[in-house]
C-alpha cells in the first residue's frame, strides 16, 4: 500500500477507474484497522469486556470471514462448502461460538488472515471490470431488492469500519485497565 497515497480515493494501477477507487478505500479502512490493533498482545486480543462481548481477536477474524463470504458470493457465484464453514463459522457467528474458539493468536496470525483474504479479493478485482461493479442481482436479505456489486462491496468495508469502532472501544477499555 503507497502510504503517500491513503487519502486519495483515486483510481489505481492494475485496476479499472471505479475498481480502483474501492481497492483505494479498502486499503484506507483496512489500514485505520491495523492501526487500531498495533502492537496489541495475545491476552489483549482475546479480553472480554463482558460475557456477551466479542473479543477484539474474534473481531478481526469475523471481518476476514465477512470479506471471504462475500468474495465467494460475488466472484465465484456460490455458497461456502462444509471446509469452509468449519473454517470460518465461529467467526461469522461470534457470541458463544466465537469466544470459545477463538482465542490464544497472535497479531501476527489475525493479520496474515486478514491479508491473505485480501490478496485474494484483489487479485480477482485486477481481472474485473467497472462493468461487474455495476451489474445488479437480487438480494434475499433486502426482500429481493437488487443491489450491485458495488453496493456488496461497499457493504464489506462498511461492517469493517463499523467493527473497528468496537476495536478502538475495546482498546481503550483494555489500556484504561
């Protein structure tokens, strides 16, 4: 990521004009995440304001998990295999689930997570065009309303920003003491 370049919502190399400037706000939001979590340790990333919370790791896990599915969704048209939902449902459902599973990794391991996600998204959004961004498909969520893909996307970083803000809530409760 060009650091000089964060706060340009501009297109970029390797992409189309519109793709480029969703890869450039992924990149910013996911940046503003990693700085929130910056040289957190293991039990800090696993601390629990309360029993119903989620921890900070599992946070940073779910929004992994939330960009995988809608990768899967979007780019490959299909619904996650058995594999995959063992993989990943602890972090898409959280609560219970995901305070007991996850838990006990490092910085490190949330953000190769994150990362190879992300590689992953990107490297498909370098074979994709404005066009894709704009195609409309229905939602069942929304009753069938269609939405674009711009819109599912937009949706993706929009939970992680909103999720970063219960990462810097969490942070400062753990840092207060």
């Amino acid at each position: 990521m060009n650091h000089e370049r964060l706060y340009m919502i501009e297109p970029k190399p390797g992409f189309t004009p519109q793709m480029g400037r969703l890869v450039s706000m992924m990149e910013y939001v996911r940046w503003s995440t990693l700085e929130a979590v910056k040289e957190l340790r293991v039990e800090q990333l696993d601390f629990l304001l309360d029993e119903k919370s989620n921890s900070i790791g599992a946070i940073l896990k779910h929004i992994a998990a939330v960009e995988f599915v809608f990768y899967l969704r979007t780019i490959e048209k299909r619904g996650m295999t058995e594999e995959e939902r063992t993989e990943w449902g602890s972090a898409l459902e959280l609560g219970a689930r995901g305070q007991n599973e996850i838990k006990g990794n490092s910085l490190d391991y949330y953000t190769d997570v994150l990362n190879k996600v992300r590689e992953k998204t990107f490297k498909a959004f370098s074979e994709l065009t404005d066009e894709w961004l704009e195609q409309s498909v229905p939602e069942p969520r929304y009753g069938n309303r269609l939405v674009n893909y711009y819109y599912r996307w937009f949706h993706v970083f929009e939970d992680e920003l909103n999720h970063r803000g219960q990462i810097r809530l969490i942070r400062k409760r753990i840092l207060e003491g």
